[in-house]
C-alpha cells in the first residue's frame, strides 16, 4: 500500500513534543441513553532522521487533554520507518469527549484522525 504520487495529504508537522486535540460529541437518541462505537485511528511517522519515539492517541472525557481515558493506542516506531498505523473502537455514551494526539519529544509529523 502507499499513496499515488501528487495525491494531496494533510498532517500536521511538529518541531517539538506536542499534544493536539480535537473535541467531538456522541449525540443520544431521544430518549435514549444507549452507548455507540466510535471508530478512530492515526498515524505516526518521524522525519529528517530523527530519534524512535513512541506516538498516543487517547479518546478522553469532556473537551481538552485532562479528562479520563476512555481508550488508549501507542506505538514505536524507528527514525527510519514509514508511517505507524494505530486505530481502536470504543463505546461511548453520549456526550462530549477528545480525540487527543501526544507525538514524541522529536521531530515528527502526524495524520489526521478520525472519529
């Protein structure tokens, strides 16, 4: 698998250690308090040689970084490999949660995600 040439991406390009964030809501249906699986997934990847590093995606409660973990992924991946896949299902109960992205202490770059 790869991707075609002149195929337009997006992804964020970190110089640093960082955590990015995107907050979602599980909506209830009326009257209904039932649970729903959400499907997620990132990737990892470094770049300019840098150093192995480990890459997380969390889905947590409420909107930002701090809130419980409701599922957790993380990988390793060396200087010179591609992109580090991760994806995980969750049931969420409705009401606000986070997407959270926490790339390694090195250059990296990061996919978008999906919730």
């Amino acid at each position: 698998e790869g991707t075609p040439a002149g195929t337009r991406q997006h992804y964020l390009d970190l110089l640093a250690d960082g955590v990015v964030y995107q907050g979602f809501t599980v909506a209830a249906c009326p009257g209904s308090t039932v649970s729903r699986t959400a499907q997620y997934s990132g990737a990892f990847s470094g770049r300019d040689g840098g150093a192995a590093g480990t890459g997380t995606i969390q889905i947590v409660q409420g909107t930002g970084v701090g809130g419980a973990v409701m599922a957790s992924q993380s990988a390793t991946g060396a200087s010179y490999q591609g992109w580090t896949t991760l994806s995980g299902t969750v049931a969420l109960a409705p009401g606000d949660y986070s997407y959270v992205s926490t790339s390694p202490t090195r250059p990296t770059s990061t996919t978008p995600w999906s919730a």
